[in-house]
C-alpha cells in the first residue's frame, strides 16, 4: 500500500479510537477461509498508541485476506450498533442517540458506536445494545456488551462486496504510468525507460484486478448520547424487575417441589459444588438439567439456572441462548433414552 493510503489509514485510526475513548482496545485480525468462512483470529490487547504504531501489521493481515475489528476492552461505556441504514442514523439523531462515532463499513450500511456517561457491566450493557438495536432497526443478533466493530481505514473483504476492475485499454494504462520524455521514450515513475514493444507485451499479461470497498469513518464526534442515561435508567429498572420475578419464581418452585417429592430439591449450585464434576460447567449444567428436568422443573425456571453462571465465554448472546437450548435438548434425549430402557 502506497504511504499516501497508510497516512490515510492512520489518520482514519486515530479519529476513530479518539471518538471512542478508553484506554485498551482489543483489536482482531479475522482470517477469512473459503468464501466467507472464518479461519481463525489473531488477537491483541493494545492501547492507542501501539494500535496506531501497529498498522503496518495490520494493513499487511488486510491485503493477505483478514479483516480489521476493534472493541473496548473489558466493560466500557459504549455500545455499538450494527448494521444501519442512513435513514437509521439520522433518526438516531433525531431521538437523541447522537453516535460518537459512525463507520461505513459498505455501500450503505453503518455503524453506530453510542457512549454513554458511564461503564455498564455485562448484562445492562447486553441489555442496552439490544434496545437501541431493536429501536433503530440494527442487527438484534450482533448485539451485546462487547461486540466488534470494523476499524475505519481498512478494506471490508467479504466476497459479496468484492469489484472486478477490467484491464484499461493500452493508450490508457500506458497514460497511467508512463510519461515520454523530450526524445520520446517511454520512462515510468522510477526513471526507467521501456520500449513501446516491452509496453504492449506487459499489457497483455494483465489480468483484472478485484477490489474491496473500504471502511470509512463517517463521523467521530467523541460525544455522550443526550438520551442515553434515560435509557440506561430504564434498562437497569427492567433488570432489577426480572431478578425479582425470577427469585420469586424459584421461591414458588422450591415451595412446589418440596410437596412433589417429600424433601428438598438440590439446586444448581449443588452440582457446581460436586466434585465428580472437576468444575466442568458443561457436564455440571447437563447433570442439572437432566435431574431437574426428571423431576417436572418448568424448562423456563431450567434456563434460568443454567444462566445463573457466566456464559460470556460462549461468545454472543445468541451463542449463550444456543447452549442453553442444546443443553436442554440433551437433557430431554436422556431422559427419553433412560425410559425406554
């Protein structure tokens, strides 16, 4: 790459972070496999000024099939929303979700990274990212308290963005990077002098190039959104009502259960705390579920349970909710496969 597009990049990279704010960021260098599909990620935690100093390294995974990703490390106050029309942000504005930042990341599609006044730990800031995503017609499924966004300045590789730029006629590639001197030689940019013969000859062995759009930074006004601490208050009250509605739910389970069975019904932690599990989440919430499940728990009140611990190792909500789900399934295929022994 030229170093006029590095200075572009840096420049991109420094506004975006700045409009951000924070201390580390986490960025990933995303290896893309066949068609679309990711291979694998090489992550770092840096801060601003080894981003910055590290862009060579990362234009370099760019141009060799990687995309360019950043997020706050850890629990921030910013929230980013995915996957925005232009009709999208302006009414962002209009509501008083002003983004600190706004990158393109494709022909008519944005993102939108709102600050709010304060760090919001997992839950509220999941719980937020899906409001403003809902509200605002983002994607549901991409947000989260700590999801990726692309960092301005690099190309978006996805194959359906991908632009076959045809060869140019002769005259016009000859044009691009070629000048004739006063005795009428043809000499490129590095003084170099080449016959019109070797021109040609060089021109027919192109071949058309593909090219991938680049993500830009739209917007880096750094600022806090007006109605955020609104939202964040409403969100949070709705957090505290379902702890309530859940904690007196298993009030009510414990209380049913204890009449169903004569005795007291263990509870998750009682797996967790066995020793025959050697602190195996996975094995300890399958134990649990089928256990539960065996002795009529609502699969609601089984959710929960299974939700009690963190599952942000999982990835995104949705990959938590999947576990969830799959851990159930596994447990009702156990139980069905016990009874018809």
């Amino acid at each position: 790459m030229s170093g006029q597009g590095t200075d572009k990049t840096r420049n991109a990279v420094e506004r975006q972070l700045a409009a951000m704010g924070g201390e580390l960021f986490e960025v990933g260098a995303l290896q893309r496999g066949d068609g679309d599909k990711p291979e694998f990620m090489i992550l770092r935690t840096w801060d601003r000024k080894r981003v910055v100093e590290s862009i060579p390294w990362l234009l370099h995974q760019n141009w060799h099939d990687s995309h360019i990703y950043v997020r706050p490390k850890g629990e921030s106050n910013l929230t980013l929303v995915d996957d925005l029309t232009l009709k999208a942000l302006s009414k962002m504005r209009q509501e008083g979700f002003q983004p600190a930042a706004v990158v393109q990341t494709s022909p008519g599609n944005y993102q939108a990274w709102v600050k709010h006044a304060a760090p919001l730990d997992r839950e509220l800031g999941t719980a937020v990212a899906r409001k403003l995503a809902e509200r605002f017609g983002g994607d549901v499924k991409a947000a989260d308290w700590r999801h990726f966004g692309r960092l301005a300045g690099f190309r978006n590789i996805k194959t359906r963005y991908a632009r076959l730029v045809p060869v140019p006629a002769f005259d016009e590639w000859r044009g691009q990077y070629f000048y004739r001197d006063l005795e009428g030689r043809w000499v490129d940019r590095n003084g170099n002098f080449h016959s019109d013969r070797h021109l040609r000859d060089v021109h027919a062995g192109l071949e058309p190039r593909v090219r991938f759009p680049f993500v830009q930074l739209m917007q880096a006004s750094g600022g806090i959104a007006r109605e955020s601490n609104q939202l964040v208050t409403a969100e949070r009250k709705a957090l505290e009502q379902r702890r309530a509605d859940q904690a007196r739910r298993w009030a009510q389970f414990g209380s049913r259960a204890a009449g169903h069975t004569g005795g007291h019904l263990k509870g998750i932690e009682v797996f967790r705390a066995d020793p025959r599990y050697s602190g195996d989440g996975t094995r300890v919430d399958l134990a649990y579920a089928v256990y539960a499940m065996a002795r009529g728990v609502d699969a609601e009140d089984v959710r929960a349970a299974l939700r009690s611990r963190d599952l942000s190792h999982k990835g995104s909500e949705k990959r938590q909710g999947d576990y969830v789900e799959r851990t159930l399934k596994k447990a009702v295929a156990s139980l069905a496969q016990g009874r018809g022994r």
